[in-house]
C-alpha cells in the first residue's frame, strides 16, 4: 500500500491531501515525489503506476492558466495530448495498457501560448487489474469508512473534484454522486463535503464469484464457484441465514435431508475489503425416489419494496405422470393467491390440461395438471406449476395435504406429499 500524505515541506499550493491506491501490497514506484521526480527551475514532477493507472502531478507554473498533458511510447515523444487546459495540479491516466513503459511530459499554458515542457516523467506499467471499476473508500475527520462501489470515470470525477479543491482551498466545496440501487430500481443521492474528508482510499475491485456449480454427495451439497483473484478467503451464505468463512472456492454443506432446497450466495474477501455479494443460486439434493418438492424461483427481498414471490412444484424419478392432482394450503393472512396466478410450468403437449381452483377463505388451493408429457423413459426432473403470490407480511409458509398421480396406463404412483415450504424475507445486506 502507497501513501501519498500532506507533506509540510511542498508548497501549499500543490498539498494534496492523501491519495491511496491498494493493489494487494504489490505496489511499485516508478517516480517518487522529490527524489525522482523532475526538477527544472525549482518546479517538481512525480509519476508513479498502480495496477488501475498512473498518478501525475507537478508545481504550479508561475504565470501559468492552465496545463497540457502529454504521453508517449518513445522518449522524446513525439507526444500525444491526452488532457487539454486543465488547471488541476494532478491527473491520473487510465487510459493504459498492461506491460508498457509511458513518457509523460507537462506543458504550461502562458497568455494562450505553450511554454516549455516540464522534465519528462517515465512510468513502467505492469500487468494490470480490473479497470472498469474499483473501491472508493472515503474515511471521515471521525474516523468512519464507508466504500463506494465506483466505475472508473467516477473515480477520476471524484479524485479531479478533491485535488482542486483542495488546491484551491474550498473547504466547504460539496460533491454530489448520483447512484442507483439495481436491485429495486431506486436513484439516491450522495454528497461529500471537503473538510470532513480526512482521507480516500482508490483499491482494487473485488469482484463476487461467479460461475457456480452443484454436486450432490450422499447427505451433503457441494458448492463451487470460480476463484476471484486476489481474493484470499470467501463467505458463503446458507438459506439466509448463516454464514460461514472459506479459504478456497468450494464449500461442502453437510448433514442435510434429501429433496429440500438450498439457497446460497458468496462474496471474495480481501484482506481489507469484502466484494458484493453474488447472485443467488439454489439447489435441490434429489434423492433416488420419486419425490415432490416446493421451490423458491426468486429470492425474496425487502417486503416494503418487492412483495411478489413465485413458487414451483418440481418433481423427480417420475416416470410416465399422465394425470396430477395436489392439493395445497397456505394461511391467506401471510400470502396473497389470486385467480390467474397457477401457471403451468411443465413440457406442453397437444392436449395438456391445467386447471385450478382457490378458495382465498380457507387458504385452499385444488390443481389438476393432465398429459404432461412425462413419457416412459423420460426420467429426471419435472416442473408442474408455478404459483405467483403477494407477501403480506415479511413471511409465508406452503403446505400439500393430497397428492395422486396417475401414469398413463391408469395405474397410481406411490408418492408422499412435498415437504411444507417456508418463504422468508431475506437479508440484502449485511
């Protein structure tokens, strides 16, 4: 971890706060402030690279309006211009590529005319890291962190906002971040004032894992999930409830009953920072009987935003289900079933046949499915319906008290009803 801290010994024109870029304690300087920094004229110049970008600054030019920036992949140039009349003391390129070595040069701008450039900075880019976005960690006079989830344009918007003011003195300057919350849709505002800003932190991004998948063993569910790099351990949470630290990218969930469904989410770990959590991945252990089970579609969030929920009936090692009839109960105080809401989930055929019936007063439900298409030798897992309901409060349960299923011969299946089903309003964020 680099620092780059108020130094006493600079000119006040050129403090800068401190400016933190994490990158997994593998960090190198290329061009320290003073020591390798360029010196023409009594005007110093540093550069150094991080594994999101290259930080630059430089002395104000007496008489100076304002600054170009320029960049090469030669020394001498020629130089591209990469910012324009920029009257910040600063500028942070990340506009770059891994692997390569960038000539820098600064050139300021007198009564319209570029002046004499500054001593060319020279910057060694190793391999770079995720560049889209990163963490902005803002710690305040009180000592309260709080971390921002950032694109890189934001960034650099909030890093440009910072030094100029800074340099500047506006210590009651005011920057406003407009964010928006995807997971309901929801634009918030966020404001910052610059005296109680004690310091900021740009780190790396760590990003949630992705890619899971399922294995069943005997009494046990096994959860993989691609590895996250630089990410040292991971949290994984079980139905919502608990959560368990890892250090690799698996996590085997055991001492569970088959034909019950499991929901689970994981976020990377850092040694200072925790990554967002990861979509929501579920998964039924199906044993080697036929069975019946309730499933979640979707996770259930915050009821006072999002109260809509949807619930399948799946089945397994069923062969040839020409006919099903099921009845269900559920205490209509908790969840609300309205007529159009039982969906047919399973695989058409020419003649299948849904129909239902809802009795909102005693929390009944009748559901007759017929000609699903479950063959002879199509074995596996099934879907019979799906039913869309309205959380009345912050939890719901589904029961089934009938079943009979009939194959196409007209013979029964031996089957016990599916287990009762408890929906719950999860934690988004903890």
């Amino acid at each position: 971890m680099i620092k780059k801290v108020m130094n006493g010994n600079r000119s006040v024109k050129t403090l800068i706060l401190i400016f933190i870029i994490n990158s997994m304690f593998n960090f190198n300087i290329y061009a320290t402030e003073l020591e390798n920094g360029g010196l023409i004229d009594g005007v110093s110049t540093g550069a150094f690279s991080t594994d999101i970008g290259v930080q630059l600054y430089w002395d104000s030019i007496e008489n100076a309006e304002s600054y170009h920036v320029k960049r090469a992949e030669v020394s001498g140039g020629p130089y591209d211009l990469i910012l324009e009349n920029t009257n910040i003391l600063s500028y942070f390129d990340l506009n770059i590529e891994s692997n390569r070595t960038y000539y820098y040069v600064v050139t300021p701008i007198i009564n319209g005319v570029e002046g004499t450039d500054l001593s060319e900075m020279i910057v060694h880019v190793g391999e770079l890291i995720n560049q889209n976005r990163a963490f902005l960690v803002i710690t305040s006079v009180e000592g309260f962190k709080k971390e921002y989830d950032l694109n890189m344009q934001e960034v650099e918007e909030f890093i440009n906002w910072f030094e100029h003011n800074l340099q500047q003195g506006n210590n009651q300057a005011i920057y406003t971040m407009n964010k928006i919350n995807e997971n309901v849709g929801i634009e918030y505002e966020i404001q910052f004032r610059l005296d109680e800003i004690l310091m900021f932190e740009v780190k790396e991004y760590l990003g949630p894992p992705e890619n899971f998948s399922f294995i069943t063993m005997d009494d046990a569910i096994k959860v993989s999930w691609m590895e996250v790099p630089h990410s040292l351990s991971y949290e994984i949470e079980i139905d919502g409830q608990e959560i368990v630290q890892v250090d690799e990218p698996f996590y085997i969930h055991e001492n569970l009953s088959l034909n019950k469904q499991h929901y689970y989410r994981v976020r990377s770990k850092s040694e200072n920072f925790k990554s967002e959590w990861s979509t929501v991945h579920s998964y039924i252990n199906w044993g080697d009987q036929p069975t019946l089970v309730f499933s979640i579609e979707e996770w259930v969030f915050d009821t006072s935003i999002r109260k809509e929920t949807k619930i399948a009936l799946k089945g397994n090692n069923l062969q040839d289900v020409y006919t099903a009839q099921f009845e269900l109960n559920y205490d209509p105080k908790l969840i609300k079933i309205n007529e159009n809401t039982v969906k047919n989930l399973f695989n058409l055929e020419e003649l299948s046949y849904l129909s239902y019936e809802i009795n909102e007063g005693s929390g009944k439900i009748k559901v007759l499915v017929s000609n699903l298409g479950n063959q002879i030798g199509k074995d596996g897992e099934i879907n019979f319906f799906q039913i869309d309901g309205t959380l009345l409060l912050n939890q719901a349960a589904l029961s089934m008290s009938e079943v009979i299923l009939v194959t196409s011969q007209g013979e029964f299946i031996e089957i016990k009803p599916a287990q009762p089903l408890i929906v719950n309003e999860l934690i988004r964020d903890r």
